[in-house]
C-alpha cells in the first residue's frame, strides 16, 4: 500500500451514488433466500460471482432485479442498509445519499411501507451508531411507464419527510428523461430535489434533457456529456455535479478499461465530479476500492483526489451547517 492509498483510506468523503439492493453481497443474497424460502438459480457465493460477467448495463440489471427478489421482511432492508451504512462508515464515509427502487419491490408484492421503513431505521442508526449523516433518495425506473412512477410517488406521500430526493434509473437506452417530465414536476413541487442517471448508455442529450425537463440538481455517471462541448461549458457553468461511478464502468464496458476512465478529462475541464461506488457488491468494490482504482489508472495526484472528495460534500443534499462541518473536517484531515 502506498502513502498516497493510505491517504484515500482515511480521507473523509461522501458517497452520493449508491443503489441499495445493489449493495446485496452473494453472502447475505444467500442468507435471505434461505431465511426466506426464495428460489435462487445459486447454490454458493462462488456461482453467484461467476455470474457476475457483463457486456452492458442490461446484464447487470437482469441480476440486480433476480438478486433484490430475496429481500421480503423490513428486516431484510434493514439488513441491507446497516451492511452497507457499517462498510461506509470502515471507509471513512460521513455523508451517504442511497437509492432505492420502491417499484422493484412493490411490483413484487412487498408494500412500500415494509421497504421504507427498514430503510429508514437503518438510515436513522447509522446517524447514531456510525455517525454517518444523509438520507435516502427514491428513484424511478425507467422501463416502467410514467403512470407506474406517478403511482409510486403516491405511495411515498405518507414518507415524504423520509426522503431527500427523487431519481431516476435501470435501463437508459430507449427511456429519455422526457419520459417523466410530469412525475418529476410533482416531486419538484414537493419540495424533492431531483437527480437523474444520464449519459451512462445514453447520449448527451439525455443529460440536456434532465436539466431542461426534470430539473435535476445533479447527474449520475454524466459520461457521455464529454461529447458535447456546449454542454460541459453549461455544466461547468451552473455547478452541476456528475456522480461518477469508475469500477461500475468498467464492469458494463462504459470505457473498455480504466485508463480510458474521462474521470480526469471532467476535472480538467473543471466539471465537479464525485466518485462513487454505485453497486458495490456487484461491480467489485465500495468508494475506497472506486477511488484506488482510478487513481492507479489515471495517475491521479493527492490534490486531484482531495478535489474529488470535498467535491462529494460540496455536491450532498443536506442542510449548509452539516454540509459545513463535513468541509471543516475534511480541512481539519488535511491540516493533520
Ligand atoms: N444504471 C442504471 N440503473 C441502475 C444502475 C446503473 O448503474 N444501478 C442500479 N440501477
Ligand atoms: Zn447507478
């Protein structure tokens, strides 16, 4: 390990781009499944992983809906978050924005009640077992039609106060954000800050369209925005934060290899980009390993990597004083 890997491991960050059911390790898929009488195709941790081989987000996603089918009890979700909060919190991560997919659950016939509030539970102990602050973002699917989404946020409404945000995820190619332009006005008139994967698989008019028709405050990945000129110089210019996920692209072939990774072509070109696991038990790593590997490939220097970290806090969902105390303890970090 190197000084400049030791430096990562301890560095105080935020992870704002996190799917919780994608934080499921094959240990505890298996657990569940047996815990809850579900069938799964796998008899051990090892078939689990050698499934895990993907050309495309597609892929990926095909597992990730077969792999959350173990998740039933409040419990379950409890389970998963906590294992998740209690990895974040060993690598030094303060603040943690997590998705979840309420339609994967409820079309399973799992009640969003049951989703939320173990969720929730989890979230408010890992404030005050791990100290870890942030909250939970609720995100769309986007293969599903706008009236399944406009069915969900109802379900939310009784929860609004549990959530800090409204996203948008699962298969891009095909489902432009135009697609929920209504939902979106809604959460937005709720209050909800929104954010959308774009430009992951889709083009760059896919980020344009988040901005111009959902009013999103950030972008996860934003990969493909490289493509357009404009569109950066518009990035840069309204401060608009790109959730970059290094070891998620590699693993569904976003860039052939990590040395091809545009994460230090987005800091030059002075857009505020995080680094962030996405799903981490799938894609072979949590924000530490996502930071170290990008590191290595780009040759990132220890002030590339500080600017991605304070980056993460700039970019959080939460109130000026936490957002300020996260900023001063990273400062605090540095003066070390
Ligand atoms: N992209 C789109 N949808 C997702 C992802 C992703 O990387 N992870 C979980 N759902
Ligand atoms: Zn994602």
């Amino acid at each position: 390990m190197t000084d400049l890997d030791a430096f990562i491991a301890k560095l105080p960050k935020a992870e704002l781009h996190i799917h919780v059911e994608g934080s499921l390790e094959p240990e505890m898929m298996l657990a569940l499944a047996r815990r809850n009488g579900v069938a799964l195709p796998y008899a051990s941790v090892e078939s689990v992983q050698a499934a895990y081989c993907f050309t495309q987000l597609q892929d990926f996603l095909d597992l990730y809906y077969q792999g959350m089918s173990v998740l039933i009890e409040e419990q379950d979700f409890y389970d998963l978050a906590m294992a998740y909060l209690r990895r974040a919190a060993a690598q030094n991560v303060r603040h943690c924005e997590i998705f979840f997919d309420p339609q994967g659950h409820m079309d399973r016939g799992i009640p969003f009640r049951t989703v939320i509030d173990g969720l929730w539970r989890a979230r408010c102990d890992g404030e005050r077992e791990l100290g870890i602050t942030g909250g939970l973002i609720m995100c769309f699917l986007r293969h599903l039609d706008e009236a399944s989404a406009e069915r969900t946020l109802d379900e939310a409404l009784p929860w609004r106060e549990r959530l800090i945000g409204v996203g948008l995820d699962s298969s891009e190619k095909g489902h432009p954000p135009s697609k929920f332009q209504r939902v979106f006005a809604r959460a937005r008139n709720l209050g909800l800050p929104t954010v959308a994967h774009a430009g992951e698989e889709g083009p760059a008019a896919y980020v344009r369209e988040a901005l111009d028709l959902l009013g999103v405050r950030r972008i996860d990945h934003g990969n493909r925005a490289l493509d357009d000129p404009t569109l950066i110089a518009r990035l840069v210019a309204e401060k608009i934060p790109l959730t970059v996920c290094p070891l998620s692209n590699l693993r569904l072939c976003v860039v052939p290899d990590l040395e091809e990774h545009p994460l230090r072509r987005m800091l030059q070109a002075g857009l505020m980009a995080t680094v962030n696991s996405d799903d981490p038990a799938y894609f072979g790593g949590y924000v530490t390993e996502n930071y170290l590997a990008v590191q290595r490939a780009l040759d990132l220097t220890r002030d590339e990597i500080v600017t991605l970290a304070r980056n993460s806090f700039q970019a959080a969902f939460c109130d000026k004083s936490v957002k300020q105390g996260h900023l001063a303890a990273l400062d605090a970090f540095l003066a070390e």
